[in-house]
C-alpha cells in the first residue's frame, strides 16, 4: 500500500522522485497554484512561462512533466492542470484537488516518492490531495506475476507539503485519507477479481478475515442456513450455480453510538443472466455485479478504522447467476424470505430477488436507515451514463442528503423518483409480484420493488451504481480501469452525518 506521511519540508529541499506542482487557467493565461512558490522560484519565477510554452494551459486531466533545475532537489517537476483558477479569496474546488492529485499519482506509476506542493488552505484540501494520490496510486497485477516489474507498481511514497504533522486537523485528516483509500482500493481489488476465484464463499471468506482483523462481527449464513431460514430470494438466484450463495452479516459497533444503519450490498459474483441468458457482449464485464456489496462491505470496515461513533451493519447478499438444469426458470415462483411471493419473469433481474431478502433481514433489527447499493439496472446507466449513480428513497429528505453528501465527497449522482403508476406493471397473475415490469424506466421499476421489502416505518435508500462501478475506458484522475469503489465515500461520509445527528 502506498504510505502518506506530511511534510513541513519545503519544496526545494525535500528528495524526492517528482515534485508535483498545480497550474490552472486563469483567463487565458496559466497560473502556477499556491504552495509551489519554492518551485517557482527556482524557475526564477518563470514556470508559468515554461510551462506555456511546453502546451500547458492548466486544464483538468493535463500532465506535463519537466526536469527540474538546479536548486531543487528532485530530479522531475510534474505540473498537473486544476481547471480554472478560483475567483479571489475563494479555494480550490476540492474534487479538482482530488483528480490532479490523482492524475499525479497515475502519471508516476513505477516512482518510490513523489513531494505534492498543490494549494492547502486548510485540513479539508489536504485530505482531498491525500484521497486523489492515494487513490490515483493504484494498480490490480495479482494476476500477472510475469509482468510484475517495478514499472507497473504504484507510487509508493506521498509526501505532502504545506500540511502541519503537528497540526491535529492535518493529522486527522491524513489517516482518515489512509484507512478509507485503503478500503476503497479493497473493494476495487474484489470487484477486479476475476469470478473463478472470487466465489461466493471466497468473498464471505475475505469478510471473516477482515471481521477477525479490525474486530468486527461476522456471520455467514451458507445455503443450509438459508435454505433453514427460508431465504428464497438468494436461494432461488444461487440456485443454479455450482458455488452457492452466502448472506454476511458484518457489523461494526461503537460503544457510544446512538444510531445504526443498515448498508445491504448486491454480491452477485458473476451474472450472467441466469436461463434468460445474456448476449454476448453484455457479460464480459458482469464479474463487476458485486460492486455493491463490495462497497458495503468496504465502508463498514473503514467506517470501523476511523472510528466514527455510530453503529454500521453491512449485509452482503452474495450468489452467482447461472444457468444450468437446477436453475431457476422464467416462470418459477420463490417464497421470499418476507413471506411474500415473487414470479420470477426474467432470471437477470436478480439483484432485486438476493436484495429483498437481505432488505427483509435488515429490517428485523429495526436500524435508523437502510441504504441499499447495486449494480441493478441497465436502464439506470442509460438514464444517467457511466459516471454518475441514481439514488431512489422513501423519503425525499433522506435522497437529498444523500445526494448532497455525494457531491461533497466528489462522487456523482442524482435523484431519480419512485412513481406509483410503474408498480401495476409488476403485478403478477399467479405471484404477489413478479421480478419484472415496464421496461420504460426500469431503474425506477427495480426501486419499487425493493421498496416492499423494506420494513414498515425504515427509512431507507437505494444506490443504483451500475453505471460508475466498473470504468470502461481510459482512466482519469482518481479513477483506474475496473472497479471504481464507486459508493464508499458516500456511504462512509453518511455514517459520520449520521453520527452527528445530521441525517
Ligand atoms: N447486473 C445487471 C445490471 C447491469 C447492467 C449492471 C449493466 C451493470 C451494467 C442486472 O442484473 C440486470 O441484468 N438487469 C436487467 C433487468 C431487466 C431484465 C428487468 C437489465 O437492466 O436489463
Ligand atoms: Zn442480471
Ligand atoms: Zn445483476
């Protein structure tokens, strides 16, 4: 994992591989962002100029690598873009704080040590530079041990300047970078994993180590424990494969918490759309379906690492979807673990059969809230594209926060609604419900059928993060091929609000 230490070093003086400075637009000009200043001068002031002339317009993605002249200790000056200069006496946005950190981090892959001289004004700017490199500094290689060389391997060493190892803000803020960026990289690790290995069982396993590691409480139902306690939802999806499902239960707990809040996660190891098959085409990337529970997972454990004072339950719903003889068919009914039953219409709208159950058994305990995260719908990332999650609640205060805390946090969402009118589509002749409805808004379909899950009274929200859980194309800032860990910092920021009393 790649260390953060703080450094009241000044820029000149600190070794390093790269220094990394931050340059942004200002008009049409290119300004050299403040905490450089050292940097600069060793330019004799003329790094703007330098940077100008190389193509630099201080744009957001932008890399531009100098060697450094004499003066300074590092033998590389990395000017990574922020975007516009703010307006006077405002800050830096601190997502573009996070992303030129990140594209920083990305652009030094193979280095030992990078010195960040990016504008901190305050605690707040240092641990979103701390998230954007930690964060950038991030490569999945378990599985190509031949190509392993130092060239590939993430920046090992950020050392940020401008921020005070004395000062308690700067320090807080630094671990609590550390630990979420470091659960944050676990559950890209999962996601990335491929599906022969990551079964199941293998994930439940991964869970009880981690319980064991940080003290949190573990159990694991496996499938005669669901089978004894009526678990048809998870039962009725897991069915079909030769690994059969687990639902986890990991909770941590604060001794002075007032609040808990239940976070249930889709673990669904690999779809493949079951007997309603998916084309190819569609499931090259479906290892990417326990994102959800990936980020459930992830979050309890840092939110259990930085301590915040609130208990957190985690429910990972984990099966995979296959076809095979003992599958479930188009047209079986399950008896859920509600009681209710479900007429099972289509065998790749299973998220919403391994949630409900989980939704149900959340419920039991009577939790504060309860968020749900999935890679549920297609139709979700057709409404929203690949970057941004939709949140849905029964409770529009809580969606706003939600999507507020979000936005703070640097992750894109937005509120979708949970219209009445789609549930008559779900009505079913022999079932109380089935899996399926209108396909015209089939994001929105999918919430309301969780929805019926979800205990009288509970507060509750669902991510649908099918979109930005699994980046396709060429990374950017922060955010690698793969898995994202696309959640998690929502979810571990609404723990803390929660905690304060906030939400
Ligand atoms: N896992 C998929 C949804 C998905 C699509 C995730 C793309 C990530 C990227 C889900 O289980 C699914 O197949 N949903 C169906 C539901 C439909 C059959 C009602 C869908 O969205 O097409
Ligand atoms: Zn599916
Ligand atoms: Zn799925």
């Amino acid at each position: 994992m790649t260390a953060l230490t703080l450094s009241t070093a000044g820029a000149a003086t600190l070794r390093a591989d790269a220094l990394v400075v931050g340059v942004a637009k200002s008009g049409k000009a290119l300004v050299v962002a403040p905490g450089a200043e050292a940097v600069d001068q060793a330019f004799d002031g003329k790094l703007a100029a330098v940077l100008e002339t190389l193509g630099a317009s201080g744009a957001e993605g932008e890399a531009t690598k100098l060697p450094a002249p004499a003066g300074l200790k590092a033998p590389v000056v990395l000017a990574v873009g922020l975007g516009s200069a703010p307006e006077d006496g405002q800050g830096y946005d601190a997502e573009a704080l996070r992303r030129a950190a990140g594209t920083a981090a990305r652009t030094l892959t193979g280095a030992k040590k990078a010195a960040f001289a990016l504008p901190i004004a305050g605690a707040e700017d240092a641990e979103a530079i701390a998230e954007g490199a930690l964060l950038g500094a991030y490569a999945y290689t378990a599985y190509q041990d031949s190509k392993n060389g130092d060239a590939r391997k993430p920046l090992a060493e950020v050392a940020l300047l401008g921020a005070k190892p004395r000062d308690k803000a700067h320090k807080a803020a630094a671990e609590r970078a550390q630990a979420l960026t470091e659960e944050i990289k676990r559950a890209r690790d999962l996601i990335n994993m491929p599906p022969n290995d990551l079964t199941p069982a293998a994930f439940a396993a991964v869970a009880q180590a981690a319980g064991k590691e940080h003290g949190l409480k573990v159990q694991v139902l496996d499938e005669k424990a669901l089978a004894k306690g009526g678990y048809g939802g998870i039962l009725g999806v897991g069915v079909g494969s030769e690994n059969p499902p687990r639902l986890v239960r990991i909770a941590y707990t604060h001794p002075e918490a007032e609040k808990t809040l239940a976070l249930v996660g889709k673990g669904i190891t690999y779809d493949s759309g079951g007997i309603s098959l998916k084309p190819a085409g569609h499931n090259e990337t479906m290892k990417c379906d326990m994102s959800g529970a990936a980020a459930v997972f992830a979050a309890v454990v840092a939110a259990a690492r930085i301590g915040v004072p609130v208990n957190v339950t985690g429910w990972l719903a984990l099966a995979e979807n296959m076809p095979s003889g003992s599958a479930t068919r188009p047209g079986d009914v399950l008896r859920m673990y509600s009681g209710k039953t479900v007429e099972v219409l289509n065998t790749d709208a299973e998220g919403r059969l391994v949630l409900a159950d989980a939704l149900t058994r959340a419920s039991e305990e009577h939790p504060d809230a309860i968020v749900d995260v999935a890679t549920l719908t297609g139709a979700m990332v057709l409404a929203l594209g690949n970057r941004t999650f939709g949140i849905m609640a029964n409770d529009d205060d809580y969606r706003t926060a939600i999507h507020e805390i979000a936005e703070e946090v640097g992750e894109q969402s937005w509120p979708m609604p949970l219209p009445a009118d789609l549930r008559k589509g779900m009505d079913s002749p022999t079932a109380d419900i089935a899996n399926m409805g209108e396909r015209m808004g089939g994001g929105l379909v999918a919430g309301l059928f969780l929805q019926e899950f979800v205990g009288e009274g509970i507060t509750w929200a669902h991510l649908d993060i099918a979109g930005p859980a699994f980046h396709e194309g060429a990374p950017y800032g922060y955010t690698p091929k793969g898995g994202t860990g696309s959640a998690v910092r929502t979810l571990v920021k609404l723990a803390e609000r929660t905690a304060d009393g906030e939400v």
